[in-house]
C-alpha cells in the first residue's frame, strides 16, 4: 500500500485507519477522468459498456494528479515530485549488495515500473501473441497491460466486469483460486457445467448454462485446462464459438475470460493449438474476449510474476481500446500500483536472445516426453481396476478417476505415509502434475498409486 498519509490531514492515523475511513465514507462521485472513458466506450460499442462492472465503470487511470505533475517535472534540474530516493548523481537509490546481483542498468531495476507495465515488453507481448496465434491475422487488438500473474490478472479483469451476484460460468474442473477471485473477493456467483461429455467437451451442457443467463454473461474457458489438462479439439472449438456467437445473435453481451496460464504446451495433432482468443476476437460486437496470459508458465518463471491482460472486439478501435487499457491500468494501480520492473527487464532481454526460441523448445520437449511416457504407463490394463484417466492432451495435469468404493483422500493420504508420494485430491479425482516428475519416476508414480488403492480395499 502506498504511504497516504502525506495526502490525508490526520497524520496521526496509520495506513489501514486511513483505508477504513475512506470505505466508510461511501463516495458516489464519479470522477470526470472515469465520466470521459465511459462516454467513449459508449460511443464507441455500448455492449462493452453494459459489460463493466459497476466498479468498472467508476474506474480510470490518473492522468491529472500525481502522475501527470511527476512527468512534467521529468527532466528538470531540480525533480521533487516522485517517491522514489536517488542518489546526488541522479542515479536510484540503492543498496550496492544487490546492484552487485544483477547485470542489467541500474534503471532497468530499482525505480517504479508504468502501472500500464513497461512499454517495450508490453509491445513485444502483443508481437507474440501475432506470431503463435496467426489466424489473427490483421486483427486489431488491445496492447495488452501488465499483471502480477495471471491470478492477479483475473482478479483485475473480475474488478472490472464482475458486479455483486453476478453468475460466473466455469467448468466443474476449475483451479480452486477460481472461487476465491470471483466468489470470496468479488462476490460473484461460480455456475458450473459438465467439463466433460462421452470423452469430448461437454458443448451441450455449456450451451444449457448460457441459455439460463439472462443478459450479461461471463464465462471463463481455461484452456489447456486445470487440473485436467485437456485442450479442446478444433471442431470442439468450433463448437464453442459457435454457442457464443448464438448467444450473442440473441442480444445478449458476453465477456468470455481466456485464463490462457499454459498457452502452447499441445502435445497432440488434433487439438486447436492457438488461444481460442484468436476466435472471439472477431466474433461479434457483443462479445468481449479477455485474453489473460504470460510469462508464468509459458517461459517457466514462476516466481517473476508477469502476466497480461489483452482485449479483442470485433470492430474493436484504437480508441476503444485505449479506454480499457486505461480502465485496466488504474484497476491495476489502485490495486498494487505496478507489478515488478526487475521481472520485466529481465524477461525482455531474454526475449532478445537469438537463443530464446531453441531454449524454449528443448523445454517443451522434455514435457511433451513426460506426457508421452504417462499416457503409455496407463495403458497397462491392470490400473483399469482402480482407476481411469480422464481426457487430457496438453498443459502439466492430468487427472484419474477412482472407481467406486475408493475415497481420493485417503488414497492421497496412503501415498504420502507409505510410498512418499503427493498428488492433488478433486472430489474424486487425483490430480498428477507430470510436469513436475522426472520421466524416469513416472512408471514409479503409477504404480505407487495403484498399490495405495489395494491398500485402501483392503484394509
């Protein structure tokens, strides 16, 4: 949280007694800054209008205060307008210990970051998403924004079209943060469909859950899925956008959320290997595709936290789009302000490197290998006693399905206590993050995991 209390005429108060007060004070104004980016998206395409959320529609990003006032100041002899220390050089303030760690410029490292995210990174974002996704062809999308990660990411795109009651519909397979976000932080409601039918894509059971939605809908596709790790086919696609565009054809505006967290890991020729976002983007004026992706899992930097928030519209305009990317910056700073310069810099070189695209794929090949091996394990037909694998195809997960008479807990519980092994329970499934098991343990993996069933059976 930023230090408000230079801002506020009660010094005497801490930061968290400032926030409740100003809760509590229950403004209703809305800011002339939110008044202009909502006249232009309502000029522009009302459908994304109806779209936001109440607290959507009041937010902007601050063009006329602090932020303005500091870069005009950019450059001038003397600068006492930004919170951040420098030394009499002008260089930022910082401890020499960790300048020694890291060999990047020392402004590539310690100052704020914009809360739009760096430019150049922010800009070769959007080139990337041309190049692994090419149906886009010439499609005009947003410059995507910044994020802490993609959790952060959807947090900020519920922030923005998520209102109090409002349905969320989300496959029964869904990450558990899912209900956190739209549930716990912004109380909203998750409505769930049958991820799967007779082996495919359960497309009728989504089309039943999107009928019931009366206006607004809000539908989150999570695609290479978790936990189940199952992308789906290209005519499942089909499919798919197909019952959004019918949607949308019946009058009603849908914002369709693209938790794109494992983009690209396909390990399968049949399956649709580009976003589905490549297909929303021009579907309809209805339809609002949010692409929210990133360097997370995709480059295999957990802990750098980037992720972006991409938008795509049909007939979407420069305009339109710079008042979301200014909606969604101001989400952003009120939130956490800016998410890491250090991860954005060093993310951006690496991009640079005429190795990236071979270092990249030597790690998607020792994936794809692992997936290769589990899928031959389960093929013994002996494990069809205990337990079968749900459809998977791509991503890090899979999940197997305990036949009746088994309890997923205490199998789970059996593996930790007698074969050192952990893996995740979802009602009953057990969820195996292959990704994170050496090739040669794989066979080791299975088999631990039927020998804890006859344990289970037969105690």
């Amino acid at each position: 949280m930023e230090d408000l209390s230079s801002e506020i005429p009660f010094p005497f108060l801490n930061n968290f007694a400032i926030e409740f007060i100003l809760n509590k004070l229950n403004f209703t104004e809305v800011d002339q800054q939110a008044i202009t980016l909502n006249e232009i998206i309502q000029k522009i395409n009302p459908s994304i209008f109806e779209l936001l959320s109440d607290r959507g529609k009041n937010i902007f990003f601050p063009k006329l205060g602090i932020l303005a006032q500091s870069a005009q100041a950019k450059g001038k002899e003397i600068n006492a307008t930004i919170g951040e220390a420098v030394e009499d050089d002008g260089h930022p303030m910082h401890l020499a210990e960790l300048g020694q760690l890291i060999n990047l410029p020392d402004s590539a490292i310690f100052p704020y970051a914009p809360s739009f995210g760096k430019p150049d990174l922010r800009n070769s974002w959007k080139a990337f998403i041309y190049k692994k996704n090419p149906s886009l062809g010439d499609t005009t999308i947003s410059l995507p924004i910044a994020t802490n990660g993609i959790t952060h990411g959807l947090s900020i795109s519920s922030y923005l079209f998520v209102n109090e009651g409002d349905t969320v519909i989300v496959p029964d397979l869904y990450w558990e943060n899912y209900a956190l976000i739209f549930e716990n932080s912004y109380l909203g409601k998750i409505d769930n469909f049958p991820l799967f039918y007779n082996g495919g894509f359960n497309l009728s059971a989504l089309e039943k859950k999107m009928d019931q939605s009366a206006g607004k809908i809000i539908l989150v596709l999570n695609f290479p899925n978790n936990p189940s790790g199952y992308t789906p086919l290209k005519s499942e696609i089909d499919g798919i956008v197909n019952l959004v565009d019918l949607q949308a054809k019946k009058g009603k505006n849908v914002v369709v959320m693209i938790d794109d967290a494992y983009f690209g890991l396909v390990y399968e020729n049949n399956v649709f290997t580009e976003s589905i976002f490549t297909r929303l983007a021009t579907l309809s004026e209805n339809v609002l595709a949010v692409k929210l992706d990133g360097a997370t899992k995709e480059d295999y930097v957990w802990g750098f936290r980037v992720g972006f928030i991409t938008y795509g519209v049909k007939n979407g305009s420069a305009a339109l789009y710079e008042a979301l990317e200014n909606k969604t910056a101001g989400a952003v700073r009120g939130n956490i302000s800016n998410i890491s310069h250090l991860s954005q810099s060093l993310l951006q070189k690496v991009y640079a490197s005429e190795n990236y695209d071979k270092s990249k794929m030597e790690k998607f090949n020792i994936l794809h290998s692992r997936y290769e091996k589990i899928r031959q394990v389960l093929e013994n037909p002996k494990f069809n006693r205990y337990f079968s694998a749900l459809p998977f195809n791509s991503g890090y997960f899979m999940c197997i399905e305990l036949k009746d008479g088994l309890k997923a807990e205490e199998v789970r519980k059996i593996l930790l206590e007698k074969y050192s092994t952990g893996v995740i329970v979802f009602g009953n499934l057990l969820r195996i993050a292959f990704s994170a098991v050496p090739e040669a343990k794989i066979d080791q993996l299975i088999e631990n995991i039927h020998s804890a069933c006859q344990d289970y059976l037969g105690r």
